[in-house]
C-alpha cells in the first residue's frame, strides 16, 4: 500500500486534478447586434421571457455567468427555437447563420485559450469495465474482477467521464486485491490439463436428483440417452449437467460444448425453443443464450466459452407449460385427460408408466472438449515470467527459498489442488531474464514502450525480494502487483497536445473495444504511424469490422441510452402479466427480456454495418424481432430465437429507437408511465436539446395507480404556471406521444388500473399464469391521448407525427449523437467552444446522410480525437 500511494504521488497533481484556467481570450466578434435586434422585444428587462435578460450579455466569455449566458444563447439559436418559430418577421436565414458562426469562433477561442496548457481532457482513470476488459487481455484470464471495485460515478449519463472518475484509498486499496486475483488466475498451479472430448448422457447415474424428482419424472423422460422435454423442469432441481461439473471442478477453462436437438410433435410443425445457462451449485448463473429446437429435424449449437471451478450448463425449455396447454394437453397428466387409464395419478402412479406424449424438445448427449489450450504455459504466465521460466515443484522451491501456502498448498473451490507448480528461472539467467520479462511487461501494461527506470524501479523491488529469501514468483509478483497499482496502468495519461501514436492507440481502442490495444494497433504505435490520418482511418474500420466491436455497441448504449437500467425495474404482475412465465412466483419471461435489449443493441449494429443515416435511429422501416417480440408487439409471427431484420408494415407505430420496449422499459417504472421522464429522456439523448433542470419548488407528480386522474390532466397543472410552461412546452409533447407505449413497451389505447376502471371483457382478459389460463387482474382506465402541439405550433397526432418531425432535421440529430460519441470516445463531454469542430465533422458525414458508421470515421478523424 505504502509503495503503491508513492506511485501515485508521483503523478503530477496537475494531471489529477487539472491546471487553473489560461485567462480567457477577449471576445470582442459576439453577435450583439443580431441579439439587439431580435431579442430584445422579448427579453429585455421588462418582459424577461423564459426568466433570461438578453440585454445583460457581456462581452467577456471568461466570465462564467456570461459564458453560461451566451452558451444559452448558442443552443436556443442552434436548435432553431429562437427566436420562436411562429415569429411573424424572422430574421433572414443568412443572418442567422452568420451570427451563429460569429458565436462559435468566439467561443472557440475562448476554449482554446483556456485549454492551451492542460488541454480539454484530463487525465483519465479506467472505469470498472476497461479495467476488467484490460486486466483480462493484458493476462489471458477469465476472472470476474469488476465486483472488487467501487462503482462509477456518473457525468452525463457516461461512465467514463474524466471529471466523474475519482480515485480514493478505498480505490487503491481494491486494486491491490484485484490485482492479486489477477495474478493469481494468470499463474500456473499445475501440469498442462488434457484436453479430451466427453459424451454426456442425460441417463447416467450422476444425473438422477433430477431425473428422479416426482415432479420431473412424469414430463422429463428419458429414452435411453435422450431426454425429451414434455414440460419445464421444477424450479429447484432443474437439469443441471453434473458429469461437466465434475470436469471443471478439476479442470477449468475454456470448452466448446455441442447441443443437439429437435423438436416433434408439435400443433403445426412448428419449432420449439430451448435456453442454455451457466449454473453452480445447481443454480442458473448467467444465460448463455436461446436456441431453436427444429420440428423433426436434428439441429446443433456449438458454444465456446469459459467455465469456472464447478460450473456446468442447465439446458431448460421455453414456455412449455404453455405450447402443452394450447395444444390440448394437461400440465399434471401425461396424455390428455380421455386417454389417462382410471385411477393414475401423476405422483404415486399406481399402474404401469404410462408414455408422455405431446409436444416435446428431445435433447441428445452433449458433446463437450476441453480445456482448449492454445499455448502451454498460457500467454498470460509467459508474459508475467517470461519465456525461458521453467515450471517446477512447489515443494522443491520451498527447499531453498520461503514459499507462501498459496502456492505451496493451494485450494481451489474447497479442494487442494495435487503437486503444484511454481517457476524458477535459469541460474545464469536469472537477471537478464528478469530484465526481459517485466520490460514486456510493464510495456504492455503501461501501453507504450517502457524506459529502462521505469524497468529498473519494478526489477528492484524483485531482486529485494529475493534478497529476502523470497521464491520467485513472489519476488517477481510484488513488481507485477506494483504495475498493475501504479498511475501509468490505471489511468490514460495524455501529455499532449496532439496525442503521440501510443496515446492514440489506446484512446482508439478503449473508444472501440473498451480495453487495451492488440498487437496491430501496437505495432503500428510503435512505428508512429498511427498519427496519419490514413493510417488511423484503416484501424478504425478495422476494429469496427471486428467481432470485437460488439462491446462498444454494448456499453455506448448502456450508457447513451440509459439500457444499463433494463433491470432497474420490475413490472407490476397484475398491470403487466404478459411480461412474466409464471405470475405466481414472478419468473419473468426471460427470452422477451433478454430480447428487449438485444433489438436494441442488434439495431444499432446494424446502422453502424451499412452506414444508414442518422434519420433512421429514429425513423426506420425495419426492426430485429424474433419469435417472442413480434408476439410482444402484435406484429405479424417471426419464426424462432434469434433476432433478424424484418421489413414492418405500412403505417406500422414501430420503427426506430423511440418505439423499442427497451427504451420504454427504462424510461417507465412498473406500473407507470411519464410523459415527463419520457420527454426529458428524449431531449437529452436523441435530440439534443435538453431543457434545463426544474426550479427547487416546481413540486413533482404523483402516479396515479387508480385511474381517478391522468396524467396529462396532473401536467396541466404544470403548464399553468408560468415558471414551469416553458419547459414543459418542450418536453411534454414527445412525452405525450409515448404515452401510447406502457411500461413493457406494448402498445395502448387506454390505461391498465388497479381500483378504478370498467371491467375487461372476457375474450380479451386471458392471461397466462405459469400453468393455467385466468382473467386478468387489471382494469380499464382512461383513454391514451397522444395529441400534442410541438414548440413550433406544429399539431402532431400520434408517434408517426413525432418520429417524421425528427427525421426532417437530420442535422439536429447527427448534431446531438456526434456529442455523445466525442463525449464517450475522450472522456469529457462537448462544451460550447467545441461547437465547431463538432460543425466540421458534420460537414464531412453529410454526403452519407450523416451514416453512423461515417460519424465514428469523422469523430476518430476529428481534432477532439487526436489532441489532448
């Protein structure tokens, strides 16, 4: 701990917390006379519209009550709601333009006078999802290490934010430990694993505490080594695969696991679906995925992933219960109820067994092999100890030098582990061999060449303790555990201004992969050839062809979205039965709520792909459905798990961002909806308008669970007072528009209650309940109304109005996600005096109709990328 705050003190406080601000250059080109003559009348001292004084403007951008002003001033003007829309005589459009040019280049110098010493980012320290990411490719792990960390603050919604981004003892204290779990996963205990291929049968007899449960026994058969799925498993002892766990406990690691399936019997041919899950302890702990039972037809999965000690796969069915139910068949009985012999009961089974039929998903033995070893001793041993390091008995070490029971008497998932191993160098190699391998290193670590002090620092402390009768992994770990603790490893240090090609390199792929640079970007840093613009713009096409990239779609939209919150909320089982597989005990429906996200992140890749315009974010003929969100949004029937584009109807309400039921979802709690939350969700992340914060006594609304009131009758109360109608003008009508979506992201045309309210008729009350059909619980509230009237006084309808308003001001929207990008690329949100570097690279993505994957290229392009 001591050594590692020594590190830290030694970054300069400057980098950490900022140097004081150049003094602001004079900004004497301000567009006072375009203000004068078409501000004035609404915002002078005695009217004061919207509370703001245009005639109180100062002249000193330094001055931060006139920058907040004028930057008022720039965004109002920007967006085209000053001056008012509706204004009989408007100022010319060349006017406007001309005076929004002049306020930018003032700005502009303004920033650039203040960022000329530090630059517009600090330094920066990696979040708990680039440390992880960068821990687990700089060693070749698979070790959960975010839980170790204290949470990310926030700062406009990212997480990444440099000025969010603290560091604390707490801090330091947890990286330590996360770094010793680091080290200890990337060590070698024991001789190379063998890597065999397994045939798991389900009718082996490790398999029968599920097999044998009464509750599974009548509608999980087996049929020699296949198991055929007539209904879900119980809850509790579901179909964990046990000879696996067996496998893992001795041997973890990555293994590629073979499912074959198929479905028969089914009302109409169609195919059935199946879930695979990481479990422990006979528990789901992660899904892995759903798949596709085909009718009739033997299909396989191929997974590849990573196993802890002890872990195994649970292989469950989807909505059995219900496919048996609608196809005529009892949950309790193996046929149906004509065909059940008298006297049978489905526990005690008095007579001879009696053949479950009906629909069903046969499951044949599991293919599996592993562990899959690429190299031997892995990347991250060698790169700890080097190439030349010799893996030996533990005890043997322990003769000649003090070895520590971790490593001597190591226990993994409460059973010690046989003969462990440790490393020994090569007696007349030992320092040169030492100097190799933390070179490579604190190289890597630090993402950049390392110099020889640097090298001499960390070799130092090795060599103390070896002099300390310490064996050599210790020695060599107190370097490495220091690394990994210091300031050059946690933080992205910039030293500007214009970035050097290693800066650049890792600023492009903690943008792009959210973790460290691989060996094309550093080699390419290394012959600083990063700093071509040519060169750069290969890389990034690159990485956003690469699988890779999928972690940046993953976390931009976690963030720029809000998705992060998917699971923030849980809707209401009597409002909202259609989310959940069994109302009674609150399973929710797992595949639509995997689904919800994953239309999400599938379109957005998708734009990206083919460099589809901005408009279409929200605005698009297509959306990725699969089986059960077609259903979820009554959309015609699509065929199976997986998600794909389909082509929507003509005049469909989908299409785009704003009407996918993961953004519904996390702009709603669970059981209601604002059209307040919703419009300022909206504003801020799509538009790019956000309106500013409420004043302190503005006093909040209330949900109204009964129905007595709706909430644009509470809203109105809002808008009637003149402090809050101005901002409310802006948010309430996209907010109004999205009323007709309710918290799961269905669409409405009036209101679910629970106390007061018309009574659901029959034929549209059923609900399924996890094992029977029943009526609804809720009632009929309200009528949704989705009329509203935009700034403009434009009179918008329903969300097909709203969605083409937006797509008209394609430049409005590029504007705002170009921000979010720059933002989430550097670390430090767009101000005001960045207005025209954000200009340029519209004007370079105009040609594609601002194409996403056009606005990553000029983003990466920008000055904002490549300087400090």
């Amino acid at each position: 701990m001591k050594l590692t705050l020594t590190l830290f003190t030694a970054l300069p406080v400057a980098l950490l917390i900022g140097l004081p601000a150049a003094e602001s250059a004079s900004a004497d080109e301000l567009p006072l006379s375009f203000i004068k003559n078409h501000c004035w009348e609404c915002h002078d001292e005695t009217t004061k519209e919207g509370g703001f004084r245009a005639d109180l403007l100062g002249k000193n951008l330094g001055n931060a009550a006139s920058r907040k002003a004028w930057s008022r001033v720039l965004a109002r003007v920007q967006s085209g709601e000053m001056p008012p829309p509706e204004e009989t005589e408007r100022p010319a459009e060349s006017a406007v333009i001309a005076s929004l040019e002049a306020l930018k280049a003032a700005f502009h110098e303004e920033t650039q006078a203040r960022h000329v010493e530090a630059g517009r980012v600090r330094v920066r320290r990696l979040n708990r999802l680039e440390y992880e990411n960068t821990v687990r490719d700089l060693l070749g792990i698979d070790t959960s290490l975010r839980d170790l960390l204290p949470e990310d603050d926030l700062r406009d919604g990212f997480s990444n934010q440099t000025a969010a981004l603290s560091i604390s003892p707490v801090h330091i204290q947890q990286y330590m430990a996360a770094a010793d779990r680091a080290l200890e996963a990337a060590s070698v205990r024991q001789s190379r694993p063998e890597t065999k291929t397994h045939r798991f049968a389900f009718n082996h007899e490790v398999e029968k505490p599920w097999s044998a449960y009464p509750h599974n026994r009548l509608q999980c058969n087996l049929h020699g080594e296949d198991l055929h799925f007539f209904l879900d498993t119980h809850i509790e002892v579901p179909v964990a695969l046990r000879q696996f766990e067996a496998v893992t406990r001795e041997a973890p690691g990555r293994y590629r696991i073979r499912i074959m399936t198929e479905s028969r019997d089914t009302t109409d041919g169609e195919d059935l679906i199946y879930s695979v899950w990481v479990a422990a302890g006979g528990k789901r702990k992660e899904l892995i995925g759903h798949f596709d039972a085909l009718h009739r037809k033997e299909s396989v999965i191929e997974l590849t992933r990573s196993f802890d000690r002890g872990e195994t796969i649970i292989i469950a069915p989807y909505r059995m219960a219900k496919v048996r139910i609608d196809a005529g068949y009892s949950v309790y009985a193996p046929d149906k109820a004509e065909k059940i012999p008298k006297g049978w009961h489905f526990l005690n089974n008095p007579n001879p067994p009696i053949a479950t039929v009906g629909p069903a998903i046969v499951v044949k033995p599991v293919e599996i092999t592993g562990p899959l070893i690429e190299t031997w001793p892995p990347s991250g041993h060698q790169l700890l100890y080097g190439d030349v390091a010799e893996l030996v008995p533990a005890a043997e070490i322990a003769k000649t030098a003090r070895v520590p029971d971790s490593i001597l008497r190591p226990v993994r998932a409460y059973r010690p582990l046989t003969d462990p191993l440790t490393v020994r160098l090569p007696a007349d190699k030992t320092e040169e061999a030492m100097r190799e391998a933390l070179t490579q290193f604190i190289s890597r670590a630090f993402r950049r060449p390392a110099t020889a002090e640097e090298v001499e620092l960390y070799r130092a402390m090795a060599r103390d303790r070896l002099a300390k009768g310490e064996c050599l992994e210790v020695a060599l770990n107190a370097a490495h555990r220091a690394v990994l603790c210091s300031p050059e490893f946690l933080f992205l240090v910039e030293k500007g201004p214009k970035l050097n090609s290693h800066e650049l390199a890792a600023r492009l792929s903690y943008f792009l992969w959210r973790t460290t640079p691989d060996d094309g970007l550093r080699k390419l840093a290394d012959k600083g050839e990063l700093t071509k613009p040519a060169v750069l713009r290969q890389e990034t096409a690159r990485m956003i062809a690469s699988p890779r990239f999928s972690v940046f779609v993953r976390d931009f939209l976690s963030q720029w979205l809000n998705l992060r919150e998917i699971d923030a909320t849980t809707p209401d089982r009597d409002l909202f039965p259609e989310y959940f597989e069994n109302i009674h005990d609150g399973r929710q429906d797992v595949l639509l709520h995997d689904s919800l996200v994953g239309e999400t992140r599938a379109f957005f890749g998708d734009l990206v792909e083919r460099d589809l315009g901005v408009t279409t974010l929200v605005s698009a003929p297509h959306a990725y459905l699969n089986q059960r969100l077609a259903e979820h949004y009554d959309l015609p029937p699509v065929a199976g798990a997986g998600l794909r584009r389909v082509d929507l109807p003509a005049d469909c309400v989908r299409g785009g961002l704003l009407t996918q039921a993961s953004i519904l979802k996390v702009t709603a709690n669970g059981a209601n909806t604002s059209p307040v939350l919703r419009g300022v969700w909206l504003l801020e992340r799509i538009v790019g308008t956000p309106a500013p914060p409420p004043p302190p006594n503005a006093g909040s609304i209330e949900p109204d669970t009964r129905g007595s009131t709706t909430i644009r009758e509470q809203l109105a109360k809002h808008q009637s007072v003149k402090t809050c109608a101005g901002c409310h003008q802006k948010i309430d009508p996209p907010g109004f528009v999205l009323e007709a979506f309710d918290p799961i992201g269905r669409y409405r045309d009036y209101y679910r209650t629970t106390e007061t309210g018309q009574k659901i008729e029959i034929k549209d009350a059923r609900a399924f309940f996890g094992g029977n059909y029943g009526h609804v619980k809720y009632l009929k509230g309200a009528t949704v109304d989705t009329k509203s009237r935009l700034p403009g006084g434009v009179e918008i309808a329903d969300v097909r109005a709203y969605k083409a308003a937006l797509a008209a001001r394609p430049e409005l929207l590029a504007r705002s996600l170009a921000r979010k990008l720059v933002t989430f690329a550097t670390g430090v949100s767009v101000e005001v005096g960045d207005e025209l570097v954000v200009d340029t690279i519209l004007e370079k993505s105009q040609a594609s109709d601002f194409g996403l994957r056009t606005l990553i290229h000029e983003v990466v392009q920008s000055e904002l990328f490549i300087r400090k």
